[in-house]
C-alpha cells in the first residue's frame, strides 16, 4: 500500500500528465525500444507508427494517477489490458523494464520539474500499480493452460481451410496440429496469431476476432486485407492473404479478451457492425441462435457495397428464423446492388434510422467497427437513452476514445 504523502505526490502530477502524457509516453517507447529491441517482437508495429500505442498508454497513465487511491475502481481496465498482455505473452520478467523506461521518459520530458520526489514517488506507484497487473495475468495464464482443450503461450495451427469472402476479406480455418481438443471461446474474443514473415527483423503478433460460433473443432478468423505494405498493418494482411496457403502452420494464443455477449441475459440484443467489425458480431449472432433459440436479435451491418460486404449468406441463413432480423446498409452500392436489391438502406446507420426501427428500451447494444462509425453509433445511442451498461463495443487496436470527454481509454504497456 502507498502511503498517503506518495498519493498526494502522484495527484498533484496529473495536471501535468494530461498535458504532456504523449510526449512522456513516445519518449517511453523510444528509451525502451533502443534498449530492448527484442519488444518488438511482442509490440504491434502499425500502433507504434501511428502513434496510437502512445496516445492510449498516455491515458493509462493518466487515469492510473487519477485513481492512485482507489485502483479497485479501474480493476476493469486492469483485466481488459490483461486480457491483450496474457494473448502477447507479455509476463511478469517485462514489467520492470517497462517502470524503468517509464521513469527515464518523465525524467526525460519534465526535466527539472521531475525532482527525485516525483520519481521516487511513481517507482512506488508503479509497482503497486505493476504487481496489480502481474496477479491478474497469472491468473489468466493458469485459467488458458489449464482448461480443458487450453494451452499455454503458441499452439501450432494448421490452416484447414482459406475462404475468399469478399473482395477484402478472407476467412482462415485453423485446425490443432496435434488433433487434440481446443479451448472454448465466448462469442466475442479474439486469437492472437504469431508470423515470422521473410524480409521482417521482428516477428508480428496480431489480433483477430473469431468469426464463428464457439464449440467446432476449428477456430475461423476472417481477415481484411488492408492497403499497401508500406503500412505495417499491411504487411500482416497481405501476407495472410497472398501467401500463406492451406496446409499452412500457424502459431496461435488460447482465445482471450473481454468483449463478449452476455448469454445470462434474454433482453433484446442489438448488433451493428461496419466492415471487418462484423467477425465478433456474427459469432454473437450464431451463438444467440444456437443456445438461446427465443431471445429477438437484430443484425446490423454497413459496408460500401456487395463487392466489400463479406458472410452475408450466414447471416441470411438465420434471418428466416421468426426472431432474428436483419439489415444492411450500403453507402456506396453499385447499379447491380440496387437491381437486385442486395442492401435495405442507403447511407449509413443514423440516429433517427434507429429511434424508428428500432427497439431502444430494455434492449443491449453491442458494436464493433472503424473507429468513425463506432463514435457516431456511441454518440447516438447515448442521445436516445441507452443506459450505459446496455453498450458494449470493442476497438481493433488499442482502445482509443469514441466521444470528446476527459475520459481516458486502456491500452496494454
């Protein structure tokens, strides 16, 4: 526990870690990255680039030393960055490494106005905040290798199946190597895959939501193809794309993350989706229709148009079921989607569309896309009413901010 003099110190920075938390926190990464090259074996490359990684740990940092006092009040964000840590393989050897990276780059930044009072105060903090972290990933890492069908760290995967699904996005089914069980998932999580692609110094590790109902013997991972290999996330997606084939191998994480539906409930469950963001929603989707055959869901999806818009056949295979419905909105449809009626709306999902077809009320909210959609589902959402604990979203990426507020979202160090 910290004594009260350290939890005065470490409030009084907040002000200053508001305004110069993404300069402490790429100074961070800049100190740790040259002295520990081997993390970026474990580091998303594309997060670094675009600077997303040290926009988000800024605001870890930042809601850390809000909450100095009370840390049990951010315990969710702690198991939400655990749950990315425990899938990266990040362990408990990393964290002092990361606090003392973490202490150079405010010394660093601050200059003078870091005195040894300052430092020595956040080295406390840090490690209570540290051994926070390192309990709930050991409890995570026991959980995954001792399940039944778990593992721990890599498996060997060897792609079964590749299904082109659309013009940008393609499915891989991953079958065990060793034949034996696999872990179950919730409708929502996401495998970490591990690629040591030619020409690349680091190996990438990369997320991708499972896009199919839990209980086969396979996980499916449905991936777009993102544009240019200049850009790192690129590299990874077009590799998965072009080069690796069936009979593949693959290493993969046991499934992880907290974005998940809520099967305890019956309410109605609403699910929008935009692009890619569809791979959790459909596993929600299938999985509301096989183990809670009455509960009303709506399926909502937007894409450009038919030639982007993947698994649409799963999903109309449900949508003649009495209580499942869905919609489709196309913002840019061509003149064959408009003849042969392949989208409800053109445009995108608005307030107004939702107050009017939607059942708002009573009903749980769940979506998952590019991060302008997202915001403007939020927003909406919030002006018609939803309670907060009826909306459920999930990033790609670190976990950024879907409204303008002094909130800080997590993001794992």
């Amino acid at each position: 526990m910290l004594d009260q003099s350290t939890i005065e110190i470490i409030k009084s920075t907040v002000p200053v870690l508001e305004k110069h938390g993404e300069a402490i926190t790429t100074r961070f990464y800049q100190l740790m990255f040259g002295n520990h090259p081997e993390l970026l074996n474990i580091f998303n490359h594309a997060n670094q680039k675009q600077g997303r990684q040290q926009k988000a740990l800024a605001g870890t940092v930042y809601a850390a030393a809000q909450y100095i006092d009370n840390l049990e009040a951010i315990l969710p964000v702690v198991k939400q960055i655990a749950h990315k840590h425990r899938s990266l393989r990040i362990k408990a050897e990393h964290y002092p490494i990361v606090g003392k990276h973490l202490l150079l780059a405010i010394k660093d930044v601050l200059g003078d106005a870091a005195t040894d009072e300052i430092i020595n105060a956040w080295a406390e903090a840090y490690g209570v905040i540290a051994d926070a972290f390192i309990s709930v990933e050991a409890e995570m890492y026991d959980e995954a290798a001792s399940q039944k069908g778990g593992w721990d760290g890599f498996r060997s995967f060897i792609v079964d199946r590749k299904v082109i699904e659309s013009d940008v996005i393609t499915s891989f089914y991953l079958k065990p190597t060793d034949n034996k069980e696999i872990a179950h998932f919730l409708p929502g999580q996401y495998i970490s895959i591990k690629l040591e692609i030619d020409g690349e110094e680091f190996t990438h590790i990369r997320q991708y939501s499972l896009s199919d109902a839990p209980g086969k013997d396979y996980y499916r991972i449905s991936v777009k193809r993102e544009a240019g290999t200049a850009n790192p996330d690129g590299v990874v997606s077009n590799y998965l794309h072009e080069s690796v084939i069936e009979g593949e191998i693959l290493k993969v994480s046991a499934p992880a993350g907290d974005f998940v539906l809520d099967t305890k409930k019956n309410t109605p469950v609403v699910l929008l989706s935009g692009g890619v963001g569809l791979t959790p929603m459909l596993s929600m989707l299938k999985t509301v229709v096989e183990v809670q055959p009455q509960r009303k869901v709506i399926f909502i999806h937007a894409a450009a148009n038919s030639n982007v818009h993947a698994l649409k056949d799963e999903v109309e295979l449900l949508t003649s079921l009495e209580h499942v419905n869905s919609f489709y909105f196309y913002d840019s449809p061509t003149e064959d989607d408009w003849t042969n009626k392949r989208f409800d709306v053109e445009g995108y999902v608005t307030q107004d569309w939702m107050e009017e077809n939607l059942p708002i009320q009573e009903t749980d909210f769940y979506f998952c896309g590019p991060v302008p959609f997202m915001s403007a589902i939020n927003h909406s959402l919030k002006n018609l009413g939803v309670k907060e604990d009826r909306i459920n979203f999930e990033f790609f990426g670190p976990k950024g901010n879907l409204e303008d507020s002094v909130k800080k979202e997590p993001v794992s160090v």
